[in-house]
C-alpha cells in the first residue's frame, strides 16, 4: 500500500539530519524550519524561530539527566527523528524534537514559531485552550498547532507531523543565542547557551523575502497586537515568541 505523507520527500527533512550527534548545533539548524502539522483534515504551519537544546544524561536541566529513565522520558532514548511531547504542569503539552542515535536522549525543545498556514485555525484553537493569540510560547505553539500528548513518539515524517525545509536562508548573525527559560534548577548548566531565536526585527524581512504571497488574517494581527497594511503583518513583533525577544 502506498503511504501519502504530509510532507514531500522534496522538502521532508532527512533522517540523517535527526542523527546528528551534536543537539546544541541541530537545535540551531531548525530555526527557519518550518513545523508541519494535519489535524482532522486541517494543515497548520509555522516556521520555527526560537529553539532550547538539552544534552541528555550530562545535562542537568534535561529531563534524562544522570541517565534518567521514566515512562515520560523513555521517549528520549529512541532513535532521532520522532516527537517528545509531555505535559508541563499537568496542563500543557510541550513539543521537542528527539535527535542523536538510539539510547543517547538528546531532544530539542521548540519555543516559538512565526505562523505560516491555517492561522484561523491556530486562532480558533487557542482560543478553546484560553490562550492569547500574543505572548510566551512553547506551550502556544503546541496548542495551535494541535500537538498533544497522543503525537509521543510519533515519526517527524508522518501523515501527521513533519518537519519541511523550505531553504530558508538565514544568517547566522541573525540568530542569538542565549541561556535557556526555566531552569534554574540546572545550576551552572542554567547558564549554558542552549536556546537559539531570530532577531526580532529579522522577522519580517525573512517573510518579505520567502513568502511574499503569504497574507495573515486580521483578526489574529489584532489581537496580538500586529500592524496590518493590505492584509500583512509589517510590525517587527514575533508572534507566540517570548516577550523579552520582541524589544531585540
């Protein structure tokens, strides 16, 4: 039986790109990646823009940390190329991406994504969740994208969930790199610069130039706080991304 993936071979990142043996360097190869998902018929998109890579059993804000092994963070130990999503709080799910070779739990956590398709229904689904369309992230981009918890361990080439590479071309000095959010417990792994983002007034640029037929609808700009000229955002404000990235 032929298998219709959502993604195209053409596009669909490679398997290769999830072995990588370095998380901290593919945690900054996704950013300008876009995140794919097809929930009940309905295709929503972003292109990833704000990353957090955790190194696994030497990392002390990773949930493997110290070889770690639960029924949560078994997800971890399997081979790159499949979802780790888990609840933050009991509440939120939280997506990464499980890289590296089996039984080496290297994950990247994505914070923030600039939306690209279905945007009325991203609206739509924070808006059940009692989500701002505005404001911090990882758990935001889960929710409008229709991540949840039955997405664990699914393959980032799936009829679901996949990850394109629309060759976005992205200098490297437009992107920051910086201690990660939350962790604190981590110590002086706390301080390491695990998290990657683009400069926020990067942002429209980066759409200007690859999607210049992309049109975001108003009610989303509006009620994020976005300036609308002939249906496009032109305010340098990255959206579902972390409030203190906005003033960079």
């Amino acid at each position: 039986m032929t298998m219709h993936y959502l993604c195209t071979m053409k596009t669909m990142l490679p398997e290769k790109f999830y072995l990588q043996n370095d998380v901290v360097k593919t945690a900054k190869q996704l950013i300008g990646k876009v995140l794919v998902t097809k929930i009940n018929g309905i295709r929503t998109s972003g292109i990833i823009t704000e990353t957090e890579a955790y190194a696994g059993e030497t990392d002390r804000a990773s949930h493997a940390f110290g070889g770690r092994r639960t029924k949560r963070t078994e997800t971890m130990y399997l081979r790159g190329g499949v979802a780790y999503v888990y609840l933050c709080y009991g509440l939120h799910s939280l997506f990464n991406v499980v890289t590296n070779k089996a039984e080496t739990p290297h994950a990247v956590l994505i914070r923030a994504i600039e939306p690209l398709e279905g945007i009325d229904e991203m609206n739509r689904r924070l808006a059940a969740a009692r989500m701002k369309a505005g404001g911090v992230g990882p758990a935001k981009v889960s929710a409008a994208l229709g991540i949840t918890l039955q997405l664990d361990k699914a393959a980032l080439n799936s009829e679901t969930i996949c990850i394109e590479d629309h060759e976005i071309k992205i200098s490297p000095r437009k992107i920051i790199a910086g201690p990660r959010i939350g962790v604190d417990y981590a110590g002086e792994d706390a301080k390491l610069p695990y998290r990657f983002f683009i400069q926020a007034q990067y942002t429209s640029h980066l759409f200007d130039r690859f999607y210049p037929a992309v049109h975001t609808s108003p009610p989303l700009c509006k009620t994020a706080g976005l300036k609308v000229r002939a249906g496009r955002v032109q305010d340098n404000t990255i959206l579902l991304m972390n409030d203190k990235n906005r003033e960079l």
